[in-house]
C-alpha cells in the first residue's frame, strides 16, 4: 500500500469518526434538551405547590385570626368583594387590620406576576385565574391606597382594569 493509499484510508476512516462524533453528540444534545424540559416540568410544579401552599396557609392564618377571619366575615355580609362601599363600614382599626392584609395580599399577586414574567406561571393559569383575582382585589387595594408594587405590576394591573371596563 502506497502512502496515497493510506492517506486515502486515514481520511476515509476520519470521516466515518467524524461521522459517528455528531451522530453521538446529536443524541447527547437531544437526551439533554429532554432532561433540561423534565427538570423545568418540575420546578414549574414545585414553583405551583409552594405558591399554593403560601396562599392556603395565608387565606387559613386569615380566616382563623381573630382579627382578620371577623373583618371578612363582616365584609362578605355586606357585599365585599362585589360592593367595595363595605369597607366604608369597618371602624378605623379594622380598615387599618384590613389594608395591612391586604398590603401582603398585593405582595403575593406581585409575586405571581414575577413568577409569570419568569415563565414560571403557565399562560392558562394567568389568564384564567390570576387575571381574574387581581381584577377582583385590585379595586379594593385602590380604595385602600395599597402601593408599593413592582412599576411592572402596576402597569399590568391598570391593564387588567382597562379591559374589564372595555367588556363592561
């Protein structure tokens, strides 16, 4: 065998490593981009689990104080969320009770929107419930001058109110 020859054989034998090398990290590449999706498959659920987790226990530490749990039960009674004039019926110390709760209230939505923007909070869950709850709550942080929130937050807020009013 010449040495033609064999430069030919070590190309051809080149190429054929070459070859499987990209096949291989083709498969590697794939199997990663499988592992990469189920591991953000499951920090989205534990993201979900601990959201939900955070929110039970502050609507139970809520309905279970012997503070808050009165002041809602009085403001259901009288139309809340529905009829934001309820909260003209609370005495000054439970407004105050009141909006301090729902300063940590507008904390955790805040929160959720940050969770969003991440690609942390899927988009049916933001469109149908989140969207749904600031719409609800955002008229009471108003009347109670909660502030406070991320600019981003607020602009997603004043959105949220504008559509409703443009369905209204």
């Amino acid at each position: 065998m010449s040495i033609l020859e064999l430069g030919a054989l070590g190309e051809f034998v080149g190429s054929i490593v070459v070859l499987a090398t990209l096949v291989y990290l083709s498969v590697q590449v794939r199997q990663n981009t499988r592992s990469m999706e189920e591991s953000r498959k499951l920090a989205l659920a534990q993201t979900y689990q601990m959201r939900s987790d955070a929110l039970q226990m502050m609507l139970v530490r809520a309905a279970d104080s012997e503070y808050i749990g009165p002041i809602i039960t009085k403001l259901t009674s009288l139309g809340y969320p529905d009829d934001i004039s309820a909260l003209d019926h609370l005495s000054t110390e439970d407004r105050g009770r009141f909006r301090q709760w729902q300063i940590a209230q507008q904390t955790h939505w805040d929160n959720m929107y940050f969770q969003y923007q991440q690609g942390f909070i899927d988009e049916e869950y933001y469109r149908d419930s989140f969207r749904e709850r600031v719409r609800r709550l955002a008229p009471t942080w108003q009347a109670l001058d909660v502030a406070g929130a991320r600019t981003s937050f607020n602009e997603e807020i004043e959105n949220i109110l504008a559509e409703g009013k443009q369905v209204d």
